[in-house]
C-alpha cells in the first residue's frame, strides 16, 4: 500500500514565504498614491489635490462647499485637511465655491489660502464680517458680489490687485482701508458702496478703474495719494456728498466723468497739471494748485477757475500703536473726534494724544485751526 508524499519542512518554509511575498505584493499593487486631480469630502466640504509630495506624504488643495450643504452664522475655513494618510494644507477656494452662501454672516478665511476664486462668495447677503489673511495674494473677479450686508472688512497685506466687481453693490460697507500693497484697483471693484463714509487708499496704489467707486455717494472727505498716476472714466461718479478732495502729486491723466456729479466747490492738486478730459466734473469746481508746479495758468486754467493753494502741513496727523494705546501727533490747532465723521468734539490742544483702542465702533480723527 502506497502512502501519499509528505512535504518536507524546507519545501513548507519556501511556501510561506512565497506566499507572503505575494500577498505584499498584491497589497502594494492596491495601494495608490493621492495624485493631482482626486477629489474627497470632508465635513461639509469638496476638496481636489492641486499638488502631492509622496515622500512626505502632504500636499495641497482647494475648497468648496459639498453640494446641497449649507454654511450658517460665522465660520472659519479649515486650514489643513488629512485624508488616507496624507496632511493637506488648503490654499485655494474655487471659483464659485460658496456662492448663494445666504446664511454665512461671518467668514474668517484661513491662513494658508491663497487663492479666492471667481464669485467665490457672490450673493452671501448675510456676510458682514470678513477678514482675509496676508497669506491671500490673489482675488478673482466678483468673488464677494453682492455682500450687501458687510460692515467690517479687513483686507490682508497681501494683496496687490482688486479685481472687477470684487466687493461690487456691499452697500452697507461705511468704512474701507486698502492695504498699502495695493497697486491696481480694478473698474467696479468697488461700484455701488453707498454707504462709504470714509476711504484710505493705499500707499501705493498708481491705478484707479472705471467705476471703480461708482455712486460712493455718502463719502464726504477724499486723499487721491501722490502714487496714483491715473483716474479712470467714472472713477467717483456720483459720489455727491462729496465736499473735501485732495489730489495727489502723482496724478498725471484723470479721465472723463471722473467725479462726475461730484459738487464740491474746489478740488486741491498737488502736483503739476494733470491731462484732464473735458468733462470730468459736473459742475467746474475751482482748482487750486501750489504755486511752481507745472501746467497750471492763473486766473483760469482749461477753461476752470484757479487759485494758488498753500498746504497747512502743521495740521496732519501721525499716529502708532504702542501696548494696546493709539498714539496721535499734530502740529498745530485742536485734535477732534468723531463716531460718525458728522459730529466732532475736541478732545487736546497739545499736539499729542493718547488714548485706549477700543473695541467700541470705530472713532475717527483730525486737526483744525
């Protein structure tokens, strides 16, 4: 009687050990990499891989929200993001990624975003808080249109250009400062802010679009700055409360409809003669300029009156921020405050101030005679 072969122990090790291999080698074949393009969910969010470092396993992507999801009262974006293993840094919100956002009043975006795409957050008319962050240093076209509830907006440091329709029709906005990295604001970046009481243009800024502050029509006081080389057509058209405009050095070509029903009785240039459209004022306001600068004639210069213009450079105002203190310094006259920029108290006579940051509304100063 013959018995069946028995394996010997040798043979049976080999045969683990293939075995083993071979499973290994099945299991790393259904192993993949994240690669650009994948797409994943995460909460409420849709994000897609813009960039992998398989080494390091990390990477980057964009953002959106999931679909049928909603965002409601105020939200922080998530900076980082891990899926199967890889850490995710999120730069990038895509073009109209948040748009109809109705319920969002608040959005901080976060410190890694770079990029805000097309419309990202046009009609969220609940939106009255935004802060972007240094990191972001590029804002698609309409990305906050039709934010018409915004009242406090802090722009980031990096931003150089605003883009067309960018902040269009926020018309509750009543206070703008544009960081002093912008160079370029776009035509309409700003159209429609009925509510703007009170503008500080950036440092740097050479390029103001058409329309750009369209129909700004409850801001009062204007300081075009000595960087600004042109003003296009309808730049302030229609901002009729107008009563104070300063002109910057640098202005070389303001275009036509500039400050079109724009009333106010005399507009301060700092420079030379600037090319200037025929019909860039309304009505003809008298121009004063300082005596010695170019292109200017006197009594009449292209058909406006003019006058000689001597700055009182003793009442500008300085200021810094030092252990939570707001510092103010002035040459000359009486230091007032206001709450609203309509009623105006004084408040020293010394030529130095000091007094808390607060967090109680926004106060605003100046020096008179």
């Amino acid at each position: 009687m013959k018995h069946p072969a028995t394996q010997r122990p040798e043979n049976v090790t080999k045969l683990a050990l293939l075995t083993a291999t071979a499973l290994t080698l099945l299991l790393s074949a259904v192993q993949v990499d994240s690669a650009v393009g994948d797409t994943f969910k995460h909460d409420v969010y849709d994000y897609k891989v813009l960039s992998v470092d398989p080494a390091t396993q990390t990477g980057t992507v964009s953002i959106a929200l999931a679909y049928q999801k909603t965002l409601e009262g105020d939200i922080t974006l998530p900076a980082k993001v891990d899926y199967e293993n890889y850490a995710y840094n999120v730069t990038e919100i895509v073009d109209r990624g948040f748009i109809n956002s109705t319920n969002l009043t608040a959005l901080t975006v976060s410190e890694h975003i770079k990029k805000i795409g097309k419309g990202a957050f046009a009609y969220c008319y609940s939106l009255a808080s935004l802060t972007i962050p240094d990191s972001v240093t590029d804002i698609e076209e309409s990305a906050f249109y039709s934010a018409n509830s915004l009242l406090n907006l802090q722009l980031g440091s990096g931003i150089i250009t605003i883009k067309t329709d960018t902040f269009s029709h926020a018309t509750n906005l009543t206070t703008l400062t544009i960081p002093d990295t912008v160079t370029t604001i776009e035509g309409s970046a700003f159209y429609g802010l009925t509510g703007l009481t009170n503008l500080h243009l950036s440092s740097a800024l050479t390029y103001i679009g058409e329309y750009a502050f369209y129909e700004a029509k409850s801001l009062e006081s204007l300081t075009i700055p000595d960087s600004v080389a042109v003003i296009e057509r309808g730049a302030f058209y229609g901002a009729i409360n107008l009563s104070n405009l300063i002109i910057g050095s640098g202005v070389v070509s303001i275009k036509n409809m500039a400050f079109y029903f724009v009333t106010v009785p005399g507009a301060y240039f700092k420079g030379n003669a600037p090319i200037m459209e025929p019909t860039v004022f309304y009505k003809k306001p008298t121009l004063y300029y300082i005596e010695g600068k170019q292109g200017w004639t006197s009594p009449t210069w292209n058909e406006y009156n003019t006058a000689i213009w001597v700055p009182d450079e003793s009442l500008k105002v300085s200021f810094e921020f030092q252990n939570g203190r707001l510092i103010l310094t002035y040459g000359a006259g009486r230091l007032q405050e206001s709450a609203n920029l309509a009623d105006w108290s004084v408040v020293d006579e010394s030529g130095h101030y000091e007094v808390e940051v607060s967090s109680n509304g926004n106060r605003f100063y100046r020096a008179v005679q």
